[in-house]
C-alpha cells in the first residue's frame, strides 16, 4: 500500500469513527434504547450518512473518471438469496442482545470502552465460523 | 404531554450520522473503495488461516486496507474522546456474558449476510440495492424483538 492510500484509507477511517463517538453508537446502551424504542436517534444517525453517501456513490463516478489513487470506483456486491436474509436475521439477533455492531465495537476501543474488546473477539470467531461452515457446504461461495 | 423522539438531544446525531458519511464517501472518492465494516472480520482470517473460504480474493486482495480503515475508527473516536469526550471515557455496563454472545451472533450473521449496520444500512442503501433493504428490515425487526425480549426475562 502506497503511503498516499495509506493516508487516505486512516483519514476516512478517522472521520467514520469520529462520528460514531460524536453519534454516542459507541455506547451499547444508546442501541438498546433505540431497539427499545425509547429514542430514535439511531434513524438520524443512519439517515445522515445514507444522504452523504448517496451523494458520493452518485456523482463521484459521473464526476470523476476514476477515483484519486485507484483505477476505477467499485460496486459493492450485492445479491437477495437465502443468506442475506438469514444472515441478517442473525445478526440482529445478536444487535438486540449486545446492542453492538462492528463499527462501533472497533471504534468503541478508542475511546476506552473496554468491555467491547469481549464484543470484538466475539464477532471474529462469529465470522470464522461463518467461513468454517461455508467450507463444508460446496455450493454457496458468493 | 408528548413523550419526545428523542430524549437526549438530535443535533449530535444527525451530525455523527453526516461524519460517518463523510468517511464513507471521501474513501469512496480518493480509493473507489466501499466502506462496510464487516468484512475487516473475514479477510483479517486470511493472515492466519489457510482454509480456502478466507483466502478468496475479495479477502487477500482487501484485507490491508480494511485492517488500517478500522485503525482510522479507533483513533477517530480517541480523539473524540481526548477532544469532546468524558475525562474517564465511555464504559457501558451491559454485562459481558452480552456482548460475548450478542458478538458471536452479530459476527456469523453480517458475514453470511455479507453485509451489517454499515455496509447494508449506509453503502448498500446508498447504492440503491433492495438486498440490503431487506436485510435492513429483517435486522431492525429481530434486534426490536430480541432488545425487547431481553429486557422482558430480566436482562440489561
């Protein structure tokens, strides 16, 4: 990695988790209290980045001919099967009990919640088993 | 009387929604990459693990990128916390046993869903893809359920 995308990939990292803290998502309590729906701060959070973003992901590559430091922009993969649905049913599943994402639970460590260190270390094994069991069914591999 | 929306104030999340955006879509702007949080936890396996589900491409090819981008997160909320936050920092009091399974669930099911909180709910939405908004629904439908439940039976 070059150290231009290096700066560029830790600088958009800071301004996400900025606002993760600035958003208090860095508090599991503030999810419950939204999954619980005793305050709906969560919408405004998730509105507010969807309308930046969709501004960017529109018009950057109508804008621009390629990304600053990369070939071309990418789509993100995308695709409604059983796994989407399913998955995503798991995990919030697993919102509600925590009230922890991944996002957070990273960004959570920088501003000394200690205790979503427990939440980061369950989300890796949760995701290697994701792929231990993809390995032993032969057909979905997406 | 009207019970508000939001109890503790909206100003700051609306504007920690627009940074998160922001961060979303200058990575977007400077790398062309797609900023979903959930996929650092498969492709950083690829470093340590040989089986052939971890070293696909899409991990190999990304998992440096994603491993400093979730760097940038811990050190944009140290700053906050140097900056804005409270002097001790922020320590939740859900109980460990909580966030432990409520992680494990979390990690299989965006992994299997390809997707979670920020790479369906913000770049997927972002892109227009009916995948993520079913995923959306579906998640926000089981937390409520499961938020609730926990707090029926007794838990925090």
């Amino acid at each position: 990695m070059t150290l231009a995308k290096f700066l560029a990939v830790i600088a958009s990292g800071i301004l996400f988790g900025f606002g993760l803290a600035v958003a208090s998502m860095i508090s599991p309590e503030v999810v419950l209290s939204f999954l619980r729906f005793r305050d709906f701060g969560l919408m405004l959070v998730m509105g507010g980045a969807v309308c930046v973003t969709l501004l960017a992901y529109r018009y950057a590559p109508r804008l621009l001919s390629r990304p600053w430091l990369e070939e071309q922009f990418s789509v993100r993969p995308s695709a409604l099967d059983r796994d989407t649905v399913l998955g995503a049913a798991i995990f919030g599943m697993g919102w509600g009990l925590c009230g922890v994402c991944p996002g957070p639970a990273i960004a959570g460590l920088g501003a000394g919640n200690w205790p979503l260190l427990v939440a980061v270390a369950g989300i890796a094994v949760g995701a290697y088993a994701q792929g231990w069991l993809q390995d032993r069914t032969p057909v979905r591999h997406h | 009387m009207t019970v508000s929306l939001f109890p503790l104030g909206w100003g700051h999340y609306l504007a920690g929604g627009l940074l998160i955006g922001a961060g979303v879509s200058l990575l977007f702007i400077l790398t062309g990459w797609i900023g979903g949080m959930s996929t650092v936890f498969s492709s950083t396996w690829s470093y340590v693990s040989r089986r052939p589900f971890f070293q696909q491409p899409r991990f190999i090819e990304t998992r440096a990128w994603r491993l400093v981008f979730a760097l940038g997160l811990i050190l944009g909320a140290a700053l906050w916390w140097q900056w804005l936050g409270p002097v001790g920092g922020i320590r939740t009091s859900v109980p460990l046993w909580q966030l432990g399974a409520g992680g494990l669930l979390v990690g299989f099911g965006a992994r299997l869903s390809n997707g979670c909180t920020s790479g369906h709910g913000i770049c997927g939405l972002a892109s227009f893809q009916w995948p993520s908004l079913m995923a959306v629904l579906t998640f926000m439908v089981t937390g409520f359920i499961t938020a609730n439940l926990v707090l029926f039976l007794g838990g925090h």
